[in-house]
C-alpha cells in the first residue's frame, strides 16, 4: 500500500507534469538566462517576479505627487480618508486599477511613486477617476 502511494504521489507530483515543466523551463531560460537569476535566493527571485504581497499603505500615501492638487486640498484629504478606511482587499484592488497588478514591484514601496492629477474639466462630478497604467497616474476630478 505504502509503495503504490509512493508511486501515485510521484506520478503526479514529477512524471505527470516532467514535459510541461521541461517547456516551460526552456521558456523562461530563454527571456532570463540561469546566470541572471542564480544570484538570488529562492524568496528573493519570487518577491522580483511577484511584487511585494504586504504593503505599508501609508508609505504609499506619502510617495505620491500631484498635479493641479495640494496635499491638504479637500479633495485629497478625503480621498486618503476614504482609501485608509477600505479593507485590504479594497487596498489592492485600487492598485490594480492603478498600475494593472494588485502587488507592488520587487524593489518595494518605498520606491513605489504615483501621481494623483486634477484632470481640469468644466463638470468633474460628471467624469470618473481614470488610471493611466504605464505612468502610475490617477486622474481624480474634484
């Protein structure tokens, strides 16, 4: 009994997935060479290709710039109010709207910058918040 689950866990664990895992090796040595990647400990390469899972929420708030706004203006200050009151879950779904992943790259928050920007419209309770994603920008009407 013992042998035959020996033998199953195996199966499925190594045999059953050996060719996959062999492409998908040969894939990913080809976009990032061995000798690049060696240098890191197993935790240290999964932060680089995952991002940051915890986040300082108030770091973030502090690297943030703005564009037409002050940081006292009204509109920021309830906005941060309104963004420290969400659950955690909420927290990362606004950085998935804003940058496109819900985790923070592997260099860490403190080197995570956005900008917040009045988009400077006639009627801004008749437009969105908008995200730029490849520029980290909020577009937040007043």
């Amino acid at each position: 009994r013992k042998e035959f689950v020996d033998l199953y866990v195996n199966y499925v664990f190594n045999e059953s997935i050996r060719k996959p895992f062999e492409d998908f090796m040969q894939g990913f040595l080809r976009g990032c060479p061995a000798r690049k990647w060696k240098m890191f400990l197993p935790v240290e390469l999964q932060t680089v290709l995952e991002g940051h899972k915890k986040f300082d929420w108030r770091l973030l708030e502090k690297n943030v710039t703005y564009v037409q706004y002050g940081m006292l203006d009204r509109t920021i200050r309830n906005f941060w109010t309104v963004f420290h009151k969400l659950p955690e879950e909420k927290k990362k779904m606004f950085l998935a709207f804003l940058s496109g992943s819900d985790r923070i790259p592997g260099r860490g928050v403190e080197h995570f910058r956005f900008s917040i920007v009045d988009p400077q419209v006639e009627k801004p309770d008749e437009l969105y918040p908008s995200a730029n994603t490849c520029k980290l920008i909020l577009f937040l009407p007043r």
